[in-house]
DNA sequence: TCAAGTAGGGCTAAATTTAGCCGTATTGGG
DNA sequence: CCCAATACGGCTAAATTTAGCCCTACTTGA
C-alpha cells in the first residue's frame, strides 16, 4: 500500500460510464448508508455516529464520512466554541439521494425475504 | 485466501439490516451493472458479453454472473443442442431490479457533472 | 494533577475483490 | 490433423478495503 498525504493512490481506473455507477461510487463503503441515514436523521456528531455505529472502527468511521465530504454529500460544520464541536449535515447534492435511498431500499425490503435466503446461501 | 470447492470463505459478517444494503449486495461487483443491463437489452451469451466488457478478464465476468445466478437475479439457461451453447436471461426478481436502476441511474446522470468532478478530486 | 470526553491522524496487517495466467472439454471447418 | 470457437475452472498475485492498534491536542470536572 502506497499512502500520499494519507490518501491512497489508485492504480486502476474507476468506471463512471452510467448513472448508476456515480451512485454506487457514492454509496459504497462499508458504513457510508447508514452515515448517511443518521445524518439525515439528526445524528450528526462524529461522537453520536461511533456511539451508534458501535461495530465500526472509529478509524474507518471517520475515513467514511471524510470521503462523503469530498463527494460532496455531506458537509462538515466546525463550530469555534470552546470545546470545539463538529457537526455534519447533508448538502443539497445529498439531500437529492434521499428519495432515490428510500426507493431503492423500498426494493430491497419487498424483496428482503426472498433475498436474504439467496445471499446467505451464495 | 482459503477457497473451498472454488468459492471463498468469509470471515467478516455481511450488513443486511436497511433494505438499501440488500440492494447494494446484488449490485456490487465490478461488471454487474454492465451485465444485468447487457442481458436486459438481448446481449446474453457468455462469449457476447466477453466480447462487448472487453476490458473485463473472461474469469471475473464468468464468477460476477455466477454471483448474479446464485442471487436470484439472472437464470442460466444450458441448451443441449451441439455445439451446446448457454444464454443468460432475468429471472422475475431480476426484472423488478430494472425500473429501480433506471431511477437510481437518473440521479446519477442529472448530478453527473457535479459529482464527476467531485470524484475525480477525492 | 488526573481521568474522561471532545475530534482526529499514522501506521500495519487482515480481509476481500480484481487481474491475469494456464488448463480442461467439446464441436466444426479447413 | 490442427486450429478456432464454444464455455468453464484452478491458481497466484496485485489492488483495494476494512480492522485495530497507538498517538496528539484541547477542555471540563473531580
């Protein structure tokens, strides 16, 4: 592993051909639907999200809601109060994927029985 | 890596709790979204698809269609004709996928210019 | 002064996915 | 007989993602 400035140096190409490849580039990452989901909901504070999220690695955690930030799906609000808090919220580009997240996992649910039976045995 | 009988073995528990995530499961794969809408359009034989996902190594195309098989999302239909040949089609659970993508791809296409900007600099 | 809570990065190794090679078997055509 | 095309699996290594450790710096409260 080659790191830059802490940032890894891709060697293969990301394929961007359709709609849904920017989607699933956004969306992939182990913890990012669920950041995403309580973000949305108010749970906003990198403290709240570890203690929700509390299977993740801090570590991964934030490297996650780093990379919405830089795919500008989230915002990140430094308060200068002291102590100093950081909040996030969605943008107005992650605003737009909520109705799209609500559709897609309304798929998922109608099909949760039939899927989950297919995915554990695959 | 531990194969066994081919397939591997996982170690990590997989994330099925938002119906987003069942989503994202079927979805994810390097060619997956290339195959499911090369089938959905008549392009559904192995040797076609080798050809048409060039870029893509014969091995990894054939596992992400056996995954989409295993998954319930395309059938794999063996004819016993010499020489034999092999189509792929949508099974009905993968039909269902096909509205879902079309709308999650035209999120993708209505903030392409944004968001490819914004990946491209992640 | 010490512990705890805030937020976060550096680093290494494990887990997973992808790339790419080589080998199998059948059939049809030159 | 040999080459090409059909379709497919074994295997190894590279690339990428995730896990999990330890460390910094600040502030509040005991």
């Amino acid at each position: 592993m080659i790191y830059i400035c802490g940032m890894y140096e891709r060697k293969l190409p990301i394929r961007l051909e359709c709609g849904l490849h920017l989607f699933m580039e956004v969306m992939s990452g182990k913890w990012k639907i669920s950041l995403i989901w309580c973000v949305y909901e108010g749970i906003n504070r990198p403290g709240a999200l570890h203690r929700i999220l509390s299977d993740a690695s801090r570590r991964l955690l934030d490297q996650q809601l780093a990379q919405l930030v830089s795919h500008g799906i989230l915002v990140k609000k430094v308060f200068d109060v002291k102590p100093f808090k950081v909040e996030y919220g969605l943008t107005p580009l992650g605003q737009t994927l909520i109705p799209v997240i609500e559709n897609t996992a309304r798929w998922g649910e109608t099909h949760r029985s039939e899927l989950e039976t297919l995915i554990r045995n695959s």
